[in-house]
C-alpha cells in the first residue's frame, strides 16, 4: 500500500499559510526586525569609509545635509583621536541596535513557531482521530509517529528559521547590492557574478538532496516501528527468548538508517566544500579587482575597504541562500510525508445520517466483506432478536470478529455487500458517534491506557461515581484482584495494562464496557484469557445484570456459549448452522464436534451449575 503522495507546490503553500494563521504579526514583526538589523549592518561599513576617506582622508563625504551638520567635518579633521572615538561610538551604536533588533526577532520567531508547530500538531492529531479504524490498521504506528514528531520539526525549522533566512537574505542581497553599485558599478559586477554559479550548484544538489533525504526519512520511520514493537510486545520478547533476535533485527534497520544518512552526509560534504571554495574565490577576486582599481585610481581607499567588507557579509548569506534551497527538499519531502496524513480520507456519514435510539432486531442481510480483495464473509445472513443473547462460534478466520466489526462500523459494507439493519434502519444511517456509544464493545485484545484502573474503567462515563465503579468492576470479577493492589482503584498500570494480567485485563475492559450502559453488549472472545470457573461467574453475573440488552457472545468455549438464546456457527465466512445449543448439539455438524472434543466431566459440571443459574 501506497504510504505516501507528492505535493504540488500549491498544495505545500497553503499547509504552511494554513497554519500561519493567527501567527502573521510575529512574522510580520520579526521580518521587519531582521530588515532593521541588515540596514544597521550595512551603515557601519560606510562609518569606516567616511572615518577613512574624510575625516583621515580630504575627500569630501556624500551626505545628506543633516548628517553633514551632525558630522562636523572640520571639527573632527583638527582632532583625529575625538574623530575614532566618534568612529567608534557610531559603530558600537549600530551594533546596539542590532542587539535589539536580534533579540526582538527571536522573540518574535520563538512566539511564531511555537504558534505554528502547535496548531500543526493539533491539526494532525485531531485528524488522525477521525481516520478510519481501516486506515489505522494499514500503517505501522511507529511511522505515523514519526511523521507526527520528525517531519512536523523539519517543516518548523523550513517555516521559521529557513524561510526567514531567504527573506533576509534576498533583502541583504539587493540593499548591498545596491550599496556597491551605487560606489563602482564595475566592481560591483564581480561579486554579482557569482550569485547565478551559488544557485546553479544549489539547483543541481537540489534533487540528489531530495531523493536521499525521502529514503532516509522513510527508513527512520521502520526503524521506530522497530522500537516500537518490541517495546510493546515485551512480554512475548521475554517469553519466547527473542531478545538476540530483536536485538539483531533492530541492528539491520539502524544500519540501513545509518548508511542513507552516510549518503546523505557525503552529498552534503561535495554541496559544502564546493560552496567554500566559490566563497573564497570571490572574496579573493573582489579584494584582487578592489585592489587594482584603488591603484589605478577609481576607488577610494575607504570605499574599497567597504567594498571588501559588504563582499564578504554577502557572500556567505549567498550560500547559505543556497542551503536553504538544498534544505528545502527534506522540508519537501516532510510536507509530502505530513500532507499524505492530513489527505487521507476522514470517517464519514451519508448526509442523511442522524442520531437514533437503538431498538428492534439486529439484522445481517446477504452480507459479503473481505480485506483488500480476500473476502472474508460470503453472503451471511442471520438475525440477532432484540434483548436476547446471541453467540457466534467458528473457526479461526471464519469472520467472527469481522461481524462485530461491521456492527460497529469500524469498517463500513460497500453498495452491493449487502446490509445491517437495526430495528429496520441500516446502520449507515445511524451517525457513527451515537451508533458507537449505543453498542458496547470488549475487543478479542483489550487496550488499557497508562493511567489508572479507575481512569481506565471510566474512560465510557467519566462522570460516574466510586459506586457504580465498583459494581460493574464486581459483575466482571475483578474488584477483588484491584483491591489487592498496592493503591486500589488508584493502581497505575503500565503501558497497555502490561502490569496487569491478561485475565485482569479482559476483567477491566469488561468493566469499562458494563460502565456504558450501552443496550447493544458485544464481547468479541473477552473471557478466554480467565479460567472456566470465573467465566461461570461473569456469566451468571452478566445476564442478571443485563437482563434487557441485547449481547453479542463471540468464543471459542462451548461453556461460554451454551446459555446463549441463540448460536450462530460460522464456517470458511459462511453460515453453517444456527440454532440453540440443545438443537446444535442434538443434530450433526461443528457445533457437535467441537461441543464433543471440549468437553470433560469437569465441563459438564459447569455446564450443569450454568444452566441452573
């Protein structure tokens, strides 16, 4: 699957104008500034060249009348220590504003970014929100994280720092240019020259940036998937003993991510030293050109030491005008990587959908689904009746798991897949936030955050009391096992629930699900991680408590199924067999064969205690 697109360039400026907005006045502000401190650098080469050619020298100086007065030529020619200190006070002056000017420009900058990296960030996370749970499952999450952090930061330093630099930039470049042309029109045309060679070298180092860059960024993104993974996955690393694996594993990617950034490095070394060089040969033509036009006559000494000065301070911006190009293939590339997330297609109602109160049976008409081109159901059709309990057995791979997907529209049936009706009304017609919180759901593998078992309990109502907490914690027979706990209720599990067993696990997002209150109930092969005895319990527990929901039983224990009104028996995604466990187990078929290998007389005893519950 494609995981990422190219950006036209209308597309990367309206990202950043975007997300600009609210912040213009910073920019605005520290753009006028960074113009303030260009102009003040340029006054102090021509203090040197007056100082020089008419206050030690006899030329007399081009100024305007006012500064003509403020100067005192003739003052300052009969004393030359006062005309330095002058010299002197003048540059440091300009330095001082300078200082302002800098430090206003930070601030404005620090304000600025801040403000666009953060609505850059929301913008993103927000959005990811809202993409579907099949987009989710077809990108590796330690990408998207990368995306979300190492991309977002390279745009934040294109937009705030490096595109400040090409405005100030350009605007050095044409005052001094300017400047020079203004004193010897000929020499200026030397440094000029040298500006289209600095762009040319950046243009051809522009694209082999580029395609480095992408594969550099890519390979970053699998090598966090990596750490990711195991991280999350380390309890199966510690129990299968796959740490050398992992280890080996993690080793590869890094080298990989290394070497492309090794590449990286050395196209980077060429883009450099050849832009020292041509900064060093243009500094040496200027002072050889500066020098032969001051003997000949057609400069002033002080204008060529200012000359000299104002080369210099262009020519580095010049080729730092050229990083900045060569810097924005990787803010490129990070836009394209970011754009690709910010596209992608958001979960969406039909226009006609609205919010509905669930009520009336649950129907699967002719239903076929698969996952990108391998059909999983194959034309299934079954009714659950409304406030009864509904099991669904079968193999795995059979799409048990699937249904309840669908019921839920984490995934959403194509025209010609057929339809799920609740009460007559198709689900697609039903807005997804008021179906979602109607249909209570325990996953086949719960998810508890890293905060608390009581915030993880009350992430469905967090307004509910300690009360209705600790009921629903007891009907899924845990609130035992959290009072044993170091804090109770307050016991902070690790990432996952990684602290947590997985019977405890299953025990908690049970009680997280009992907390909605929802009259839809699905458990998708939650009790199989608890032993037979505590699932008889939750049972019991469960259908005098939820004695007018509708509850969805997905398992693949017989004794978790047997009291259910009706069972559903799934084969290769097709509808094998539907009846009560009685009928089921009265006639051929799966039902019977596994009803036959699972059981022993201790699950016949339990089967016996369940059916007088």
């Amino acid at each position: 699957m494609e995981t990422h697109i190219k950006l036209s360039r209308q597309d990367k400026i309206g990202l950043i104008l975007h997300h600009l907005s609210g912040n213009w006045c910073f920019f605005i502000g520290a753009i006028l500034l960074a113009y303030l401190n260009t102009i003040c650098n340029a006054v102090i080469p021509q203090i040197i060249s007056v100082t020089v050619d008419s206050v030690l020298g006899t030329k007399e100086p081009d100024l305007p009348g006012f500064f003509q007065r403020l100067l005192n030529l003739e003052r300052l020619r009969a004393d030359p220590w006062t005309a330095l200190w002058v010299a002197a006070g003048a540059v440091v002056l300009a330095a001082a504003v300078r200082g302002v000017c800098i430090f206003g420009m930070r601030i404005n900058l620090a304000r600025g970014s801040e403000g666009f990296v953060k609505k850059l960030r929301d913008n993103l996370y927000s959005h990811i929100q809202r993409l579907s749970f099949q987009w989710h499952t077809a990108h590796a999450t330690g990408d998207i994280i990368q995306r979300c952090t190492s991309d977002v930061e390279v745009i934040r330093t294109f937009v705030c720092n490096q595109l400040m630099e090409v405005l100030r930039t350009v605007f050095l470049i044409v005052l001094y240019t300017g400047i020079m042309l203004s004193m010897n029109w000929r020499l200026a045309l030397v440094p000029l020259a040298f500006i289209p060679v600095a762009g040319l070298s950046s243009g051809v180092f522009y694209g082999k940036i580029s395609t480095r860059f992408q594969a550099a960024d890519e390979a970053e993104g699998e090598l966090t998937t990596c750490a990711q993974e195991n991280l999350t996955g380390v309890r199966v690393v510690r129990a299968f003993g796959r740490e050398r694996f992992e280890i080996d594993r993690f080793a590869q990617k890094n080298d990989r991510f290394s070497s492309l950034w090794v590449e990286l490095g050395k196209v980077l070394s060429v883009y450099w030293a050849s832009g020292v060089f041509l900064v060093c040969l243009q500094i040496m033509a200027v002072i050889v050109a500066g020098s032969v036009a001051a003997v000949n006559g057609e400069i002033t000494l002080g204008d060529f030491q200012a000359f000299v000065i104002y080369n210099s301070a262009m020519a580095w911006p010049v080729r730092s005008l050229g990083r900045v190009l060569s810097e924005m293939s990787k803010a490129g590339v990070s836009m394209d990587r970011v754009g690709y997330i910010l596209k992608a297609e958001e979960e969406a109602d039909r226009p006609e959908a609205k919010p509905a109160a669930l009520s009336g049976d649950i129907v699967f008409d002719h239903v076929t689904f698969g996952y990108e081109g391998q059909e999983v159901l194959r034309d299934v059709s079954f009714t659950i009746p409304w406030g009864s309990t509904f099991a669904i057995l079968g193999g795995t791979g059979s799409g048990k798991s699937t249904l309840v997907h669908l019921l839920d529209r984490l995934y959403d049936l194509e025209e010609g897949q057929g339809t799920i009706t609740i009460g007559g009304v198709d689900i697609r017609d039903i807005s997804r936030e008021d179906l979602r919180r109607q249909v209570g759901l325990v996953l086949q593998e719960p998810f508890l955050f890293s905060q608390t078992i009581r915030e993880n309990i009350a992430a469905t109502r967090p307004d509910a009391s300690q009360e209705d907490l600790r009921a629903c914690a007891q009907i899924a027979c845990v609130d035992e096992a959290i009072a044993d706990l170091p804090n109770g209720y307050d016991t902070v599990v690790g990432e996952r629930g990684v602290t947590l067993s997985g019977g405890q696990k299953q025990r908690v997002a049970i009680a997280r699900m009992l907390l909605q209150n929802a009259p839809v109930m699905v458990f998708d092969d939650s009790l199989s991680a608890v032993d037979a005895e505590t699932d008889a319990k939750i049972r019991a527990a469960l259908k005098e408590r939820m004695a007018q929901a509708t509850v969805v039983l997905i398992s693949h224990r017989v004794t978790t199924l047997m009291q259910a009104d009706r069972i559903l028996v799934l084969d290769g995604g097709r509808v094998a067999d539907v009846g009560a466990h009685a009928e089921l187990i009265s006639r051929p078929g799966i039902y019977k064969e596994i009803y036959d290998i699972q059981m022993s007389s201790d699950d016949r005893a339990l089967i016996e205690e369940g059916g007088n519950n």
